[in-house]
C-alpha cells in the first residue's frame, strides 16, 4: 500500500452519545511536573549520532544564564536533560542602553540534535511544515516573561536573537518547561532486570509511553497528537504492564466506539479537540484491531460492562471484513480499504492482511463466547476457511515460508503476521521463523518499530527467545547508541535518515508504536 491522504466527504457518521459520554467522564487528569534545564549545550558534528549531530554541554553554565546576552544573529541552547512533553516560558530582559527596538526572537524546539541545525526552508515533505516546531515573536517591551501557549515534544530549546539593536542585547533568565502526561513514574510497579542493555531499553520505552499518554493515547506529541487505533493496541499493553491505566484504555475504546460510519466503520483515528471528531480515513487491519484491542482489555480486567457496550462495535468490524473474503477463504483487499502493516512499500501486503484478519478473528471469537453470540458457528467456519486457505495455498512447503499468491513473494511481515495469529503448530512456526532468520536476516526494508514489535514478538511466540532479544538490542538498542531519549516513529538501521514524510525534521522521535519493549520484557523474559 502506498498511503496517500484519504479525502472521503461523503462519509456518514454516526454519533452514539452514550458510549462517547463515557469516555467524557473516563477523561484524564493531567499531572504537571515542573522541569528546569540542566545545561547549556553546543551541537557538534558526530558521525557516532542520529543524521551526524549531538549536544555537548557548553563551557558555560546553566547558572550564569542571565550574564549570557545576546545580540543579532546569536543563540543558545537549553538541554532539558531528557525528553518531555509540556510548555515552556522564560524571563527576558534587555541589557545596555534604553530599548530603542523590539526584540525579534526566534525559538526552535528539538526531540533530538539534529534537528537544530536543519534549515526548515528546505523543507519539501509531503506533510504540512506547520508541525516543525519553531516560532517567531515580537516583543515590543522588556522586562517581561514570555509564555508560549502552544505544546512542545522536546528536550532541546534554541533561543536565537534575529535581532534587537546596536544598543542594546537581551537576556534570559527562569527558563521553566511544564511537563504534562496522565501518569506519573511513581505508579510504575517494580519489575527488576538484569541485562543492564534490557533495562535501559525498558527505561526508554516506559518513557516514551509516559510522553504519549496525554488526554489519549497519543501517537506522537510533536506531530498528529491524536489518538490512531494501532497504536492504541500497543499502548494498552504497555500499560498493562506498567502504569495500568484502565480508564485512558477505556476512554480510547469508547472513543472510537462512540463514533463509526452508517455502515459500522472505525475510522483508523480520532481528533479530542475542539471536539470529538473522527477522521475520514480507514485501514483495513485498524479496524479489525478493535476487537483485538477489546478482547485484550476484557482478559485483562474481566470488565464485561465494557465488552457489553461494545460488542456490537467489534462485531460490525469483523462483519465488514468478512464481505472480503471469499469462499474459499482468500481474503481480497480494495483500494478504499488499504492494509497498512509497516510504512515501508517494499514488499506485498496481502499474506499478512490475511493473517492479521486472522489474528483479530480469534480474538473476536473469544468475546463472541462470552456474549452467547447465536452466528458463533458463522464466524467459526469463516475462520476454518480463512486457516485452511493460509495452510493448502499461501504457504510453500518447498520454501517452509509463506507467498503472496500473486507473485510468489516471500517477505518478513507474511511470516510474522501468520506466526502470530497461530495459523500452524507451535513446531511448524518455530520452522517458520528459523527459515525467517536463515534467508530474511539481516533484516532490510522495514521502516518502523511497529512492524520490528511483531517481529520481535513472532519470535517470542516461536519459542526463539535468545533470537527475540537479540533483535530488541539490535534495533531499539541502536536507536539509544544513536542518542535516543525516546523512541522514534520510524527507523531503518540500514539507511538512518529515512523519513516517511520525505524529510526528518518532521519526524516524530517519541511515538507511541515504538514503545512496546516496556510489554514484550516483562511479559516474555519475566
């Protein structure tokens, strides 16, 4: 699939008021914690770094901020000591003769150093440029303190002087950021882990779920700050294993619940602000993640309150898909209805859209026990076909891999996607995934740590544990040798600048998909 915008005008929504009142009442609190920078630092270049830059501390210290003025074309900037997600405001003042001009200040906000030298203006993604996060004020009269209203992803702040006058410079005093999130790390349980590599990949991955769990489960705070159902499935279980956080899940549920097409459709996400409003886009596997997502929430807590609302929701996503596959059970995919799977649009998507229908199946099938459903024996024997089809068509028994029907192609996410929804034994996908390694490692073409998750997970489920974790310190391992605070929407080990959006300084480098060690450590290696 190559994703394109979806402009879909003549969708007709449906607004269910009950089910969107309660994720009203299931809204957060946000908890403020109050941040000062540690350090004025300089970047340099440093091949050893994400796209060649880092962050030293400067020569001077954060205490003699305000002795450090500063005139045209000078800046500084401010490390926060780690990433964070709030606002930001700073005292200034102008030193030497009167204010004969207004200060004409420009501010950049960075998640990682290399951001801060990057030029917007050369800037030609296909994304809106609006997300860098820059900004450019006036300001007529000093002293004053400065407070920017909007959000900031970040955990460097430049301050550049375009300009004030020959007669005067200013400056900066009481820099203070305003860290926000739903959660707090005094709510983390104890959980010791002795691969002193592990622990600081947990550490990362428990904060970068913190900094995307806002009045949703964000995808990303510096860019979307919405709530996308994929990456819902796999914030909710990192919190499960974290901060447990049962009312943001649920209040997520029942935002895209509460809102669905005439025809039962989940929309792929959600906007919060400046009301609820779903967005005109729809992706095959987001949809059928509802039941998943459902199902996985209800095993976690035994609420049925929540399944009982619910059901019916999961059920019309299951229903939807079932109209795609045919008697055989060969799942057919349209151009309205994309599979997303991964960023990268190196390989044929249609094997692991088929296994994930699968994946979901089961899981719906579960909740469908529960709910007495009378169509059980329906979706049953949708899933007996869809399995039978997988097995006798889409796998190779030459090859010990599964194909694309069309072409033949074997990729990573056919194999992965078929191993997770179980569709052979537990030895037949060990098999699976050795042969995986054998022909398919090192691994090249994938571009995000939501797909590098289902690997990573596939060969916990395989029973190739040494290989999972090898995978983990290779991967989300290299992103915090690279300097990672957080971890970042998209990676390629292989080519360290990609961006999906054309350009990285767009990026997203705390993003919620790449989270999920904060899961797979405790939930595999405990």
């Amino acid at each position: 699939m190559a994703f394109t915008f979806q402009i879909n005008n003549d969708v007709v929504w449906n607004h269910d008021e009950k089910l969107l009142k309660k994720a009203i009442t299931n809204t957060p609190k946000i908890l403020k914690t109050l941040v000062k920078p540690i350090a004025l630092g300089i970047v340099e270049k440093d091949d050893q770094y994400l796209n060649g830059y880092k962050v030293v501390p400067s020569s001077q210290s954060i205490e003699k901020l305000p002795e450090q003025t500063l005139g045209r074309d000078e800046s500084l900037i401010l490390d926060l000591g780690n990433h964070y997600v709030g606002t930001f405001n700073i005292s200034i003042d102008s030193v030497g003769s009167p204010m004969d001009a207004p200060l004409y200040l420009k501010m950049k906000f960075a998640e990682v150093p290399a951001e801060l030298p990057a030029n917007a203006a050369d800037y030609d993604g296909w994304l809106s440029r609006s997300w860098i996060q820059e900004e450019y004020v006036h300001i007529d009269v000093l002293p004053a303190v400065l407070e920017l209203p909007r959000r900031y992803s970040c955990r460097y702040i430049e301050l550049t002087v375009i300009d004030s006058s020959p007669k005067w410079k200013a400056s900066f005093s009481n820099p203070e950021f305003l860290a926000e999130s739903c959660v707090s790390m005094s709510q983390l349980p104890e959980f010791d882990i002795t691969d002193e590599e592990l622990k600081t990949i947990y550490d990362t991955s428990v904060k970068t779920l913190l900094d995307c769990m806002q009045e949703v489960f964000e995808d990303g705070p510096k860019r979307d700050r919405r709530l996308w159902i994929g990456d819902l499935r796999l914030q909710a279980l990192a919190n499960y294993y974290t901060f447990n956080d049962l009312s943001l899940v649920k209040r997520c549920l029942y935002l895209f619940g509460g809102m669905t097409t005439d025809e039962g459709k989940i929309p792929a996400n959600v906007f919060t602000a400046p009301n609820l409003i779903p967005d005109d886009t729809f992706l095959f596997d987001y949809s059928l993640f509802f039941a998943a997502i459902l199902s996985d929430f209800v095993e976690h807590t035994g609420d049925t309150g929540v399944l009982e609302d619910l059901y019916s929701v999961a059920k019309k996503q299951i229903d939807y898909a079932k109209n795609l596959v045919d008697s055989e059970g060969r799942l057919q995919l349209t151009e309205d209805y994309p599979v997303f799977i991964d960023w990268s649009n190196e390989f044929n998507k249609e094997t692991a859209g088929q296994a994930v229908f699968i994946y979901s199946l089961k899981r719906f099938i579960s909740l469908a026990e529960k709910m007495g459903e009378e169509e059980l024996p329906e979706y049953r024997d949708l899933l007996d076909r869809m399995i039978a089809f997988s097995r006798q068509t889409l796998f190779d028994k030459a090859a010990g891999q599964f194909i694309v029907e069309e072409n033949g192609e074997i990729n990573t996410a056919s194999q992965v996607w078929m191993v997770l929804a179980e569709v052979m034994t537990p030895e037949e996908n060990k098999k699976i995934m050795q042969e995986m390694i054998r022909t398919q490692f090192p691994i090249t073409g994938i571009a995000t740590p939501y797909m590098y998750h289902h690997i990573v997970e596939a060969l916990f489920v395989a029973d190739l544990q040494e290989e999972a974790v090898q995978l983990m310190k290779d991967y989300w391992g290299k992103m915090i040798s690279l300097g990672a605070d957080t971890f970042w929407e998209a990676f390629k080990p292989e080519e360290q600048d990609f961006s999906p959006y054309g350009s990285p300084i767009v990026s997203s480098y705390c993003h919620a998909w790449s989270c999920t060690p904060a899961y797979l450590i405790p939930k595999y290696l405990s």
